[in-house]
C-alpha cells in the first residue's frame, strides 16, 4: 500500500501482456504491465482519478 495524505493506493494484481485493444478496437503493440488498483479516499473532500498517466 502507498499512503500519500489521506489518499491510500493499493495494488491489488500486476499482469503482463503483449497486446492492449483500445476503445475502438485498434491493436497496441509492445510489452504492458496492467495494474489492479484500489484508491482509497480518507478525507472529507473528493478526489479525481485519472487512468491516463
């Protein structure tokens, strides 16, 4: 687990694959690593999640 403030990351599975199919079903190519994360909020106040870094 990763605490950053009130803000805790938990990575649930990591998954290799060779083939990554995007919303509108082009192929990527390469080597990815895939991660199952839990975010956990703590604060009061919300927080935004991205997927695109």
């Amino acid at each position: 687990m990763i605490k950053l403030g009130d803000v805790e990351f938990t990575v649930n599975e990591i998954t290799n694959t060779k083939n990554v199919v995007g919303k509108f079903g082009s192929n990527a190519q390469g080597t990815y690593l895939l991660a199952n994360v839990t975010v956990t909020n703590k604060c009061n106040e919300a927080i935004t999640t991205d997927t695109s870094f």
